[in-house]
C-alpha cells in the first residue's frame, strides 16, 4: 500500500500518512446532446453503455458529411439544447427554437469523425437549414445510429470493449473540482478572471466528500476504478488531451488563446508524449441502467504503476 501527504480542509498540511483510499462525491453532471454544442447541465443522468444518456447522440456536419466542430465554428458553443420528454429543443441567438423529436429520424446516412466513418440518421431539411442560416455554412443535423456503435480504442481500454456515439473517442469524461479549482488559481495569479467548468466539457465532476476528505488538483489522472454508490463502475483510461475549445468563451461563443496558454505551461502529459491533458476519458464497467446523481458518493483507490 502507498501512502500519501494530503491536506486538511483548512488548507494546513497534515503531518500524517494516510492511506491512498479516496472518498469523493458526484459535484456535477453535464451531458452534451449535439457535439460541439452546449451541455446541460442535470441534476441526474441514466448511465448507457455509450456514457450518459443523449450524450454526443446528433452531430453537425457539413455537405459531405465531416463533422463540424468549435474548433473551427465557435458559434457553436451558442447552439443551447434543453432536453424535454418527447423532444428536444435547441435555441441561439437571433434563432426561432428548433425542436427536435426524440423518436423520429429520416434518412440513413454516413458520415466522418476524425478520419472513421459512422452510420446516422438524417434529421431532416428543417434542421439542416437552421444549422446552416445559424453557422453561415452548409449543414445538415445528424443522429447517431445505435445498432453501429463506435468502439474506444483497446489499446487504452487494455482490451475491454467499450462503445461510443459520437464522442471523441471514449464515452465518459471525468474531472475533479479540485482541478479547475487550480487552474483558476493560476489564472488570478495572472490578473484574468477564473472560468467555469464548462470550458472542460466533463461528463462527471468530482468534488470533495462531506465527510471531509479533500481531492488534490488532478487526482483523476491517479485512480484505478470509481465506485459510484455500490451499483456503477468506471474506469479513468486515457488523460484526455486538449484541443483549442476551452479557448471558446462559452457564454460569447468568442475565441482566446489564455486558456490554451496557461494548460501549456503545466499540463505538458509525458504519458501522451506532451500533449496538454486536463481529465480522464473513462470507460464503464458496471452500472448500465442506473441513474447517476449529484451527490452521489464515490469511492476509489491510487492506480500508481
């Protein structure tokens, strides 16, 4: 067993070795419909085989199929979905709401995600048109096939199969409080204002337990498997390496490098030979079928190899 030099809540070290047992609860769950899009923020999320449910489940994408991304359309960053019962309605600035039904598709199509291809479903001429009058170029709304889902790469999964919608690669995304908490920290050292989680995109926060145990900045990038109550099972795979969209003012849909700027100067990953990561891609292991909450306790061990 390790052990390691935590602190107390008051911020004082404690002069004490305690075991690498971490206790940590749910702070926040955020599920983002339409990739690229906003997230939602929910009080409780059932949790699928593919990550929370309606997570990356439509893609944008333009006439011949790529998918879109804030990365080269921040405005995207304004598209806000609300989820509804039978349907789901997506607002912007200037936009009448688009409402989206839950139950409908039209036409099968293919489309491309980081150079693979997958399978949807057309959404239809009215949606196509809303994208494209909003972004000011060709696209088309897309739904993700589920009899083809998308599979997480074995080599980081150490070969459990895990499948995907239109995530990036991995279904869930983990980060801990503790972690913005720092970041921000650094940013008013600078003389800029701190930034909220929504610029990291997490599926799951972690935040400190109540009975008092404190997460360090980036312990996530540390834990073998998560316990959430005695149900689910997840397991932090791969630090997810981060491209310009936390750059993207969420709230303006305007673009900045200071975000970038400052991750680069201590989140240089030797594990992805240097690539600024901030969080951990999980995969499940357990708990399809059970509805994750805020609050919710979870538990963990250090993965130290």
């Amino acid at each position: 067993m390790s052990y390691v030099l935590r602190e107390s809540p008051a911020g004082m070290a404690l002069d004490m070795n305690l075991p690498d047992d971490v206790t940590a609860q749910v702070s926040g769950l955020f599920v983002y419909p339409v990739k690229s899009c906003a997230g939602v923020q929910a009080a409780q999320s059932l949790l699928t085989e593919t990550g929370l449910e309606f997570d990356r489940a439509w893609m944008v994408v333009d006439g011949r199929g790529n998918f879109l991304t804030q990365r080269e359309l921040p405005r995207m960053a304004l598209v806000q979905p609300q989820l509804k019962t039978a349907d789901m309605v997506l607002r912007a600035p200037g936009m009448l709401a688009l409402h989206v039904a839950l139950d409908r598709v039209e036409a099968a199509t293919r489309v491309r995600l980081w150079g693979q291809e997958a399978r949807g479903f057309d959404m239809g001429p009215l949606a196509a048109q809303w994208f494209t009058d909003f972004l000011g170029t060709p696209a088309r709304l897309v739904r993700f096939d589920p009899d083809h889902p998308r599979r997480s790469s074995l080599d980081w999964t150490g070969g459990i199969e895990a499948l995907n919608q239109f995530n990036d690669g991995f279904p869930l995304l983990v980060i801990s409080q503790a972690s913005l908490d720092q970041f921000n920290e650094k940013r008013l050292a600078q003389g800029l204002a701190a930034v909220g989680m929504a610029r990291f995109r997490p599926n799951i926060v972690l935040g400190d337990a109540a009975g008092g145990f404190v997460l360090l900045p980036h312990d996530e990038d540390r834990l073998d498997l998560l316990h959430i109550d005695t149900a689910v099972r997840l397991k932090p795979v791969k630090p997810c390496p981060r491209c310009p969209i936390p750059n993207v003012d969420p709230a303006t849909g305007l673009s900045s490098p200071e975000v970038g700027d400052l991750l680069q100067s201590y989140r240089q990953d030797p594990r992805l030979k240097g690539a600024v990561t901030f969080g951990m891609n999980a995969i499940v292991l357990q708990g399809v079928g059970q509805v994750l909450k805020v609050g919710q306790p979870v538990s963990a061990s250090y993965g130290f190899e």
